[in-house]
C-alpha cells in the first residue's frame, strides 16, 4: 500500500521539500526504479513499505535514506508530528544515507550501507 499524497502536502507545509512518486514517476514503477529516483534527485524516500529497506541491505546500498513507518494509522492526522519529529530530529544521519525504522514505540536508525552479520 503507497502513502498518500496527502503527506507531500502535510511535509512541506512543515518546511520540507516533499512530493509524491505519484508526481513525478510511474505508479507501477519497480521498487528500484523509486530507489534510483530518490538517490539521484537526493531525496529520503517515505514509505510503509518493508522491501525499501530489504533492497538497500540486499545491494549494500548507501543511499538513498529511507523513512519507514510501521504504525497502523499511517495518516498525517494520526503520525505527522511524530514523522516531522523524526525527521527533523535524524536529519544528520538522514542527509548521509541511513534507514530510519518508525514504529509506535521508537525510531531506529541503521546508517547506510547496511553490514551483513556473518554467522561462523
């Protein structure tokens, strides 16, 4: 399920610079093809969507900077303080190359490229 647009409005009416995929690319667009697109237009790609992030580990990626949010209500109503909280509270590492995991409890950070864990 895509975000909706609503939250390119929500974000730049706090400051950022924001648009939705729907905007400016295909809604049927691979994965990678958003990935690319964020990457070299230097954007933090905003998602509820766990294959981001799979992708970035999978390809030792450093960048884009993901932002996902994992919480049931993913409405700017229910969330936007708390993404515009993170946002600007993770700006740094976000401007570097990091995925920043939202749930309803915290904000993890894992800075990009992500390292694979070896077992012996």
């Amino acid at each position: 399920m895509n975000l909706s647009p609503l939250w390119a409005a929500f974000l730049v009416g706090h400051g950022f610079e924001a648009v939705h995929w729907s905007h400016v690319g295909d809604a049927r667009a691979a994965d990678l093809v958003l990935l690319a697109w964020a990457r070299d237009t230097e954007h933090v790609l905003f998602t509820n969507d766990l294959d981001f992030g799979v992708l970035l580990a999978l390809a030792a990626a450093a960048g884009p900077s993901v932002l996902q949010v994992r919480t049931l209500d993913l409405t700017p109503a229910g969330i936007g303080n708390e993404v515009v909280r993170v946002l600007r509270d993770h700006e740094e590492v976000l401007s570097h190359g990091a995925l920043v995991t939202l749930d309803a409890r915290s904000a993890r950070v894992r800075i990009l490229p992500i390292q694979q864990t070896r077992l012996a």
